[in-house]
C-alpha cells in the first residue's frame, strides 16, 4: 500500500515538473519575442541614436579597438542592464538617473536585433 502510494506520488511530481518545465519555455519563447518586437527596436534604435551613437559608433559600427562593439556584446540581458545603469571603468558613463528601464529594454531590443555571432 505505501509503495503504491509512493509510486503515485512520484507519478505526480514527474507530471508536475514537465508542466513546469513547459510553462518555463513558453515563458522564455514570448521573453524573446518581446525584444524584437520592431517598435521595441525601432525605440531603442533612437534611444541609441541619442545617448551611445558618438562613443559606440553611429548604427553601432565601430572597430571595437577602443570602445567595444556593442553588436558582440554576450546575449546575457542583465549583465546589459547593470552595465548600462552603472557604467564601467568610470570610462563608459552610468546612465541608471538618464535613462528609464522602458528605454534600457528599447536598447536592448536594438542591440540584440543587430547581434553578430
Ligand atoms: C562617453 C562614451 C560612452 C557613451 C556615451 C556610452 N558608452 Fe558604453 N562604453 C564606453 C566605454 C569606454 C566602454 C568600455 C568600458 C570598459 O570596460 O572599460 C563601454 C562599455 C559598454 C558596455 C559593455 C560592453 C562589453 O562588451 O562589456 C555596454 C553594454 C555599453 N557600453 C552600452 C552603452 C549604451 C547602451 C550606451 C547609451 C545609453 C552607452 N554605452 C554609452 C563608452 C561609452
């Protein structure tokens, strides 16, 4: 009787960490969506036009010798964030008082749309 119910129970707890597992990948599948959603892009693409474009180069293009190429940046969106709201090396400036998390997401949006392997 107990090792049925045991056997139940794990029955249970596999169904429950698949529907889990499922929600998760949805979850992540519409995150992705979201950032390149093209008016997202379109509001970062501005965003970025304004406050990056004179030190990370204009549409991002620049050799990356001094200022790095924001188009290789790694796909880790919260390093992005804290580096953006922050800054680093006192050389790239913090912009955490400029800049709202909607406009951070914009820029985001952008960066990923325009990422090179
Ligand atoms: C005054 C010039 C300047 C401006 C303006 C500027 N940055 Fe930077 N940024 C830098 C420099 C220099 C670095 C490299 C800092 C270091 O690591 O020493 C950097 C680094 C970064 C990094 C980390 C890159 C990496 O490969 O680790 C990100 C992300 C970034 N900038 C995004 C932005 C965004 C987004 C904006 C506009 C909101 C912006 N930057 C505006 C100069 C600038």
């Amino acid at each position: 009787m107990t090792e049925r119910r045991a056997s139940w129970a794990a029955a249970v707890f596999a169904a429950v960490t698949l529907v889990l597992i499922a929600l998760l990948a949805t979850e992540r599948a519409t995150a992705q969506n979201a950032d390149a959603d093209p008016a997202r892009i379109d509001q970062g693409k501005h965003t970025y036009a304004e406050n990056c474009s004179h030190c990370h180069g204009f549409n991002m293009v620049n050799s990356g010798a001094v200022v790095p190429d924001l188009r290789r940046f790694s796909g880790d969106k919260a390093l992005f964030f804290t580096t953006v709201k922050n800054g680093r090396n006192n050389r790239m400036p913090p912009w955490g008082d400029l800049l709202s998390d909607d406009q951070i997401e914009g820029l985001w949006a952008y960066i990923s749309s325009q990422r090179k392997p």
